[in-house]
C-alpha cells in the first residue's frame, strides 16, 4: 500500500476462532497465516482460541504459530457449545485493547464472546463464515444452528460492522442469507515459504510403493460426505479402463465414520488396486504427496475457499474441482478444471486429464503457481485486511473491494 497513513498505522487485532489445532483443517491454517501476515506488516494481532496445551503445540509445530501471540481458553464444561468462562471473562476484563476483532468461524459460542466484545466495549467487529453460510452447509445439523441463530448468532452477524467473504460467491450466499452488512472480499492466500517450497515426489512414490509408470491423482481432504470421494469413486469406475496408469492416493482423517463407507464403496466397485489410504499428511510429506502429483482433485459438494487448492495450485499442480468451489479462475488461468459436483463432470473433466501428457500438465501447473504468486500471497490479503480496518474507524475513505449495497 502507498498510503501513508496505512503505512503508519498499527492496530492491536483480535482473531477469534474455535480452533487452530489438528481438527480446525482450513479453518485454524487461515486464522494463524493471517494473523501472523499482518504481524510481519506491522500490526499487533493476536490469537484466541478454544484449544488445550497439545492443539497449540501442534499449531507451533504443523502451522509455524507464534506461541506468544496466542491465548487459549480450553472448554471444560461446555465443550459441545464451544463456550469457555476463561474466555467470558477476558471479554469482559481484558477485550477492551483490541481495536478490531475479525471471527473466523460462526454457529460457536465464539460468536456469543464476539457480539459481547461488540456490546460491551464498542469494538469494530469483522465475521468470516468461511462457507458456512453455504445451502448445502446450512443444512447439515440445521436445527443447532437455528438454536445458535436465535440464542446469539442473529445479533452477532447482523450487526457486525463488516462481512468477510473469501469469493464472489460467499458474497451472495451472505445476500441470501438477508445480511445486509457491508462486506469485505479478501481472499485466502499461500506463505512465500509454501510457494518456494520443493518436495520429493520419488520419497512419497518409494514409501507407498508407487511405480514409475503410475500417474497420480491427489485428494486430501477431510474424509467426510461433502467431499464428494463417493461420486469420484463411481467416476473412476465408470472408466476404470482408461484409468489403468493412475492411482488415487486420499490423504486426510475421517470425518463422522464415512472412511468406512468410501473403503467399502472401493472394493464394492473393484477399485482396491486403484486406491491408496494415506491418513493425514502435514508439513514435508505433505509437500512430498504434491510433488509425487501429477493431477489434484478437490470434487466437494460444498466449501467456502479451499485452502488446499491453493495449496496445489502453489506446488505447481493443476486442479480438478466443482462449481461447489470458487474456482473457475481454474479455467480462465488454464490451470485445471471447474465441473459440475456430479459423476458425469467428473468422468469428463477425467477424460481430459488422461488425454494430456506429463509436459502438458506441467505447462499447467507451472501456470497455476504463476497464478498464485501474483494474487494470492497472504501478504497482499493481510494489506487488504489492513486497508479494511482503517476503513471501519473511519480513517480512510472505503476501498473497492468493499461492497455497501
């Protein structure tokens, strides 16, 4: 930024979430990389959180956390709610040196602590749902969420001061929803550190037993009904044949118990020779399973703005995802495939991976991190986030990306 009030400008945020641990996924990854971004421009940003001991060390450990910007408030007695009366209490006695507050997250009871902070001490506040205002998520365990909505999540979106929405898509998911705040677009962004990072495809290959010859598609996700493994499954199937060079590696933990229902949908569908199981991988073996890959796929039937298809997109792999994504920069930066969340468009956008060579795919995965590099750094969404918060204390007139109707 050339301002030179931006420039000048050091704010103390608070970013509140109910995790950053090992079962956060996407979610505690963009609240740690933002606030750790905008700490590296200068602001003050902290961390709130829900987590034990252990979650934070895993967070130092797995997302380069800095331990002393962080406080965590373990749930004990209210665990299912998310509600910690550590936390109640720094709302009420300690909150007040925040300049802005920026939730990621919503249906908690850190939406409760973050329309108190709102309430009791006049705190600019920012809400990023991060998809969760999505049809398809709000159907999923509807009726808690009409609790939370009337207990306090309707004061705490309505009258938060700005939305954040990581697509143009979530931009309208928050319209439909009838939330009339403004709203903020800010992408997810990658780390400089992820983006220049080099794996070894030939380790993962060796440690899975992978041949030269085989081809890679990369899922890794969380295993859970959303992602959409059970539609890949039956695509896959449908043209097993044309398949013979490639094998599916699902990296990521199970979710609800529905790893049992993908394994037993493999071998229902004689895929077992197809299909390795990896469990979740972080830091280097994670960035070994992106260079083992030649394709990743993402085929969700609901998400906000995946981390992981920038993540791949980063490591120079071109991507496969659906319409459920805000993803068609796929096909406008000719770096991968946007489909429909359904068999036939996965058995097409398939077809096309397997009619390309090794040189072809690369030529577009070399355009997907080329992509990265020039719009999705976490440094030029934490600007933005900087540029917002100055904007809500009225320091600045209201940028662009801010929309008001």
């Amino acid at each position: 930024m050339h301002d030179p009030f931006l420039n000048k400008m050091s704010l103390k945020t608070l970013h509140i979430t109910s995790s950053i641990g090992e079962q956060s996924f996407g979610l505690g990854h963009v609240a740690v990389s933002l606030a750790q971004s905008q700490n590296e421009l200068g602001l003050d940003a902290w961390l709130w959180c829900l987590d034990p001991a252990d979650q934070i060390k895993w967070a130092v450990a797995h997302l380069g956390l800095n331990e002393h910007k962080v406080k965590n408030f373990p749930c004990k007695v209210f665990s299912r709610l998310g509600y910690s009366h550590k936390m109640f209490l720094s709302v009420k006695n300690e909150a007040g040196c925040f300049d802005v507050v920026h939730q990621h997250g919503i249906w908690t009871a850190c939406s409760y602590m973050t329309k108190k902070m709102r309430e009791k001490h006049r705190i600019p506040t920012v809400i990023a749902p991060h998809g969760s205002l999505q049809k398809w998520a709000l159907k999923r365990s509807s009726w808690k969420k009409q609790m939370a909505y009337l207990a306090y999540e309707r004061k705490n979106l309505h009258y938060a001061s700005c939305l954040h929405a990581t697509s143009d898509e979530e931009i309208s998911d928050f319209r439909n929803y009838g939330l009339s705040n403004p709203i903020a677009l800010i992408s997810n962004g990658v780390s400089p550190s992820w983006l220049e990072s080099v794996g070894s495809g030939e380790q993962f290959r060796n440690l899975y037993s992978i041949r030269q010859d085989q081809r890679v598609l990369l899922f890794m996700s969380r295993i859970t009904p959303k992602k959409g493994l059970l539609i890949l499954l039956e695509a896959m199937s449908r043209i097993q044949s044309r398949m013979s060079k490639w094998l599916l590696i699902v990296a990521g933990s199970d979710e609800f118990g529905h790893l049992k229902e993908v394994t037993a949908l493999v071998h229902k569908l004689n895929l077992d020779n197809f299909v390795i199981f990896a469990g979740p991988l972080y830091g280097q073996e994670k960035r070994n399973a992106f260079a083992a890959a030649d394709v990743f796929i993402l085929p969700s039937y609901s998400e906000g703005s995946p981390m992981v298809v920038l993540d791949a997109l980063a490591a120079g792999v071109p991507v496969i995802t659906t319409q459920a994504t805000p993803w068609e920069q796929l096909v406008n930066s000719q770096c991968g495939w946007w489909t429909d969340a359904t068999i036939e468009g996965l058995v097409n956008a398939l077809n096309c991976v397997i009619d390309l060579n090794p040189i072809q795919l690369r030529a577009m995965g070399d355009r997907g991190k080329s992509l990265v590099r020039t719009h999705y750094l976490w440094s030029l969404q934490a600007e933005k986030t900087k540029t917002l918060y100055a904007w809500l204390m009225g320091n600045i007139p209201r940028p662009d990306f801010i929309i008001v109707d």
